[in-house]
C-alpha cells in the first residue's frame, strides 16, 4: 500500500487500470496530462481506453500469467469499475500497490456489508433487512413494508438485480427474480431527489469534495447531474462530512461517491446514504469543465500520491449522459455556445449504452 | 481538400498527424474527447505522442512506402510543425485530405515569401530585403541600417538560422555563420513587446480568434504567455483582423498563429507581423484552461469540418513554459492553487527543451 518514490508517482510512471470503459479511458487522458504513462487491462478487444493507452493487455479478469505480467509492467493498480473480482484484486495487491484498496472493494460489493458499515458510522441509511430465503423476505416485509425494495447484495448496478415490492407483488416471484442469491430488503425512502458526493482523499489522509450534485435518472441510468444540488447549506455540508467520515472509516485512497437521497424539508432536511462507489463516478463527469481539478485528475492524483488539487466550481453546471442514439446529435452540439462534447469511441450507439456526455457551464447567478 | 463526408469527420474517425512531439500529443488528447482516434507518423521510436495515439507509425518523412500506408490508413492528415518537407505534403495531399493545405506550408517556410505575402495584403511587416549573397547582404545593411537580423529564408526557429547584425558585427562572418543559404535581412523593429494572434479558421470560412496574448521570451524560446496583452482596443482589434486577412488569403484550415510586434504608444500604437506559424502554437498552451475551447480541441474541429468552438476567456491567464529542469518543480506545481500542469511525457529533461507547461488563472479583475 505504499508507493516506490515517497514523493508519490510522478512523470514516466505507469499507472496500471483495470477495465477498459470510458471511465479508465478518461482516466488514462487526465494521467496523459501530468506525463503519467497507462496501460489499461480489459478482456474486450474493443475496449474505448486502449485507443489512450501507452499499453494494454487484453486479458481475463482470471488470468493469473497475464495478471502478473500486467504487475511486473506497472508501478500502480487503480480500477474502473467496482465488480473487481476478489480473487483479482487480492493477487494484484500482492505484487504492487492497489489503490483504493481490497477493503474499499470488498465493503462495497456487497449491499449488506456497507449498508452496515455506513449505518456503524452513525450516518442515516434506509432501514434495510438481510434476505436469504423466502421466509427472510416474507418477515422483511413484514417489518419493513410496502413499497420496498429486493437487492441482490452483490453485483447489482444500473437498476439490474433489483425487484420493487409493491403492494401486489408475489413475493416468491420477487425472490425468483432475483435468483434466490443473498439479497437485502430496503424500506421505501419517500426522498425529494437524488444528489451525490464526488470525493477524494489520499495517501496523506488529504480529503477534497466537489460540491454536492443533483441526479436525474431515466430508465434506472444516470440522464443528467444538475450542480449546485438543490439542497440547504447544512445539508450540503452535512453530505460532505459523511463522505468525509466514510472515506477516513475505509483508509480509503483515490476518488469515491456517495449516492444519497434527500428527504425533509427546511430545517428537516437531511441526506440518506444510498450507495459508495469506489471508483471515479458518472455523477462527477461535470466536474471536466466545470471544476478546477476534474474528477479523473485527482484520482490520478490521489491514487499516485500527489497533492489533491481544487475542487472550486466554475458555475452552475449542467450534465448530461448521451446514451444510445443521443450521441448522434455530437454536431449539433459542438455547435452550442457553452456545450463541451466527451465522446468515449465506442463504435456501435446500442439502446441504453453509455456513448458520452455532455457539459454545460453557465456563469453563476 | 475535402472530407469524405459534408458534415466533417466525426466520431470513430481516424485523423493522421505527422509530428510526434507534445503539440500531437494535445492534438491526440483533444481529439479523444470528440470521440476521434489518431495516427502518429514520426520518425522517432521516442515520440511523446505515441503514448495517446490509437496507432502510430515510425517512419522517416521520405519513406514513401510509409507514407502511403499511413495516408490509407487514415481519413484526414494534419501535422504539429511548419518544416513539413514540400515532397512529403504532396504526396499525403495526393492521396488524402491534408489540412492545413500545401500552400500555406510552402509560404510560410520561406521567410521571404512569409513577409511578401503579409505585405501584398496591406500589413505592416519589418522592412527587408532578399539576401543571396554577400554583395546582397552589404547591400542591404547599408539600405536598412545596424542594428538588423540576417536570417535563412528556410528552416529556422526558436533562434536557430539567424545572426544579429550589430554595429561591430562583420558581415562576411555574418553571412558565413548563416551558411550561406539564401536569407533575407530584416530592419530593427524598436518594439516595446510580443503579442501573438492564435485563430482557426474551417472549410465552411469560419474564423474564430483566441484573445490577443503577450509573449514573454528568454534565450530566443517562449517563457511565458500573459492573456490578456497589454495593448489598447483597437490595437488588439487590429491584431485580429491582421489574423483574419491572413487567414482568408491562405484559404486556411486549422489553428494558426501570427507572431506580432507591438510597436508606438497610445494612438500611434500598431502591431507589426513578423511570423506565421501554420498550426497550434506554444503561445496558444494557455487556452487549455484559459479559453472554453483549447487551440488543440478548435484544431481538430477546423480539420475535421466541425463547427469552431468558443473562444471566450475565463479569465487572466498565465502560461509558464516548463524548460527543462524547471519541469523537476512539477510536484509544488501540482500543489498550488489555481496552477494546470502539463508534462509532455519526454523522459529526459535537457536544457532548453520543453517539457511541460504550467496555466495560471485569475478571476478577471
């Protein structure tokens, strides 16, 4: 867990990504900027990150030869997606530095262990039972109500391994449909909106929040990220501190979010902790233009441990995910006053796949 | 001189730069964000922008065999550096769209073409003349005075290719010490400082300038860049449309940069061209964080066919070029509040190379 040189990795080193997607492709850009070298490890021939890369290994996730060989080749691992098996994540950090950490990713893969963590921290979650049978869940439901929620607790994202218990929902078919894996109940949260916290800390225990955004999803995908969040000064600060108190509790080491719902009003206003991700996050892809520091570039910095830079926001701001067909209008849109274009070089525009994003500045009111 | 498809080269496009060094390591970066991949031709295994690019051929800029897989191999050649060899653009020219064009490369690697055609369009240029021999040169020192600059008329920048002629100075070493290449003297210019114009300019005769900035050398290279200049209204208006005229007669496509004397004060204060370059430029490094749209994102819409992108400033900016060892200060750079850092991944920091640069931004005051 500690890096080669004390002064953390700089120029001409090599930063190791797993995955290929648009995120470790944005990572790979923002390190290509402060002269850090990537070489990205994706099973997928076609992966959007290897166009960036300095190198890339096209491997499985279980290929323990092209795992090591893929080590020995850099000075750092970070990942860009939290589904890192186990089994992976414990082999790489044997051989050279993993940033975030086995905890981090260990924690968050399972619905249950971090809604307990987070709820250990003192920080509000929605009430939530362990489902691992049917008779688990009639009693859950029982207790917690309708609506609620059935969660598979690994692997699940996007709206997937997921059933809504409504007032006339079979809870055996629920429980199908989830196929019977270890789940977790959760209450209903009659929250007014969804906001998140996009953070960072590093090795020196340095922490930096962006500020709080404002999510709209469409069909269980992020549509839009609206900042500032319409949210309170105390709220808002609120939601940092448990950002703040959850990154410290995990040692953790790079950029993180918390997904959180806001429910009360006034002064009754508070924030429920829904989901950590431990990794850079949709939700802070405002941040490429529209903070000083963006969300990939403090994670390079913070998983390489450098400084953490500036968080300020440079004005209202305004995201918005291209997905599928979305993306088709990329020319109307370099031709908006205001718009910044992020393509990720994916080559087929599929329903429901992430293509790109869109930022909006517009200066403060 | 056209794109394959009317609407410009969109994602999924593969754009061919020749030149490896860090202006195609930017270019290559921007163009990732439009979703375009890039190939890099360079003759060196070394080049910094092989690290971004999607492909990249090693090749000298005569191998024609090279050249012409490279030219099937993409939808579009530009290039990061004037002294594109004549033979190498019309054999790309031939066989793809290659932007900017030929003639714009021809004249401006000859000085004494450069300054005619300023000239010819109504510009104040330094008076000058051709110099093919030592008679010439004797001949025109005694026309425009001491102190004046011999320099080649091909192949010269940062300094290189050009002897002051000083009082004391004897001409026939002068004129050895250039090597007797056909040259051209230029008069003094008594000039209080160095501006530059970096404007773009697309097929459908868009023109769109960056603000007026201030140049600020040492040892004949690009120290630092200060945005805004310091030059009255209409003196930077001036400056602009100098950038346009040249533009439009060139029929240009993509960035390019117009290097200004500043010469008189208060209502007799002017601009003096004294160079173009056709592509981006060190003095246009300050618009990455500087302006909405860096001079490598507005290169590669102009090339691309795409709509230019704003030009709007976001407020006082410096740019401090990282010259060799001064790019062993990246980690306090990294540390300090509204400083950019930009290393060029080049592994060696010799004098007088440049390695890096650093934007600065204040809040307008």
């Amino acid at each position: 867990m500690s890096t080669p040189d004390p002064r953390g990795l700089g120029p001409g080193a090599m930063l190791g990504i797993l995955g290929g997607g648009q995120l470790a492709r944005m990572m790979a850009l923002a390190a290509a900027d402060l002269g850090i070298r990537t070489h990205v490890f994706a099973p997928d021939a076609d992966s959007p990150a290897f166009d960036i890369a300095a190198r890339h290994t096209i491997g499985a996730y279980e290929d323990e030869a092209a795992l090591a060989s893929f080590a020995d080749a850099v000075d750092l691992v970070t990942y860009e997606f939290e589904n890192v098996p186990h089994a992976t994540a414990a082999f790489l950090a044997a051989r050279t530095p993993l940033h975030p950490g086995a905890r981090a990713l260990a924690l968050t893969q399972d619905r249950l262990s971090e809604k307990s963590f987070v709820a250990g921290l003192g920080l509000a979650v929605a009430p939530f039972r362990a489902v691992d049978s049917l008779a688990d869940l009639e009693r859950a439901v029982a207790e917690l109500g309708r609506p609620s929620v059935l969660k598979t607790r690994r692997f699940g994202y996007d709206g997937k391994g997921q059933v809504k218990i409504a007032p006339d929902t079979d809870l055996a078919e629920a429980y199908e449909a989830i196929g019977h894996f270890p789940a977790i109940l959760e209450g209903f949260v009659a929250f007014s909106r969804e906001v998140s916290v996009v953070a960072a800390r590093n090795a020196d225990s340095a922490f930096a929040a962006f500020d709080v955004c404002e999510n709209e999803h469409r069909d269980h995908i992020l549509a839009f990220t609206h900042v500032p969040a319409r949210l309170g000064a105390a709220t808002a600060a609120a939601a940092i501190e448990a950002a703040r108190k959850i990154g410290e509790a995990l040692g953790y080491i790079g950029v993180f979010a918390v997904e959180m719902f806001v429910v009360g009003e006034g002064e009754r206003e508070e924030v429920i902790v829904n989901e950590i991700a431990p990794r850079v996050h949709n939700s802070g892809h405002w941040t490429s233009e529209g903070a000083e520091t963006s969300q990939f570039h403090q994670h390079v910095r913070a998983v390489c441990g450098l400084p953490l830079g500036s968080t300020t926001r440079r004005g209202i701001v305004e995201m918005e995910n291209l997905i599928g067909e979305a993306a088709l209008r990329w020319r109307e849109i370099l031709a908006e006053p205001g718009a910044h274009l992020h393509l990720y070089g994916k080559r087929d525009a599929r329903p429901g796949r992430k293509m790109g994003h869109v930022t909006r500045l517009k200066a403060e009111r």
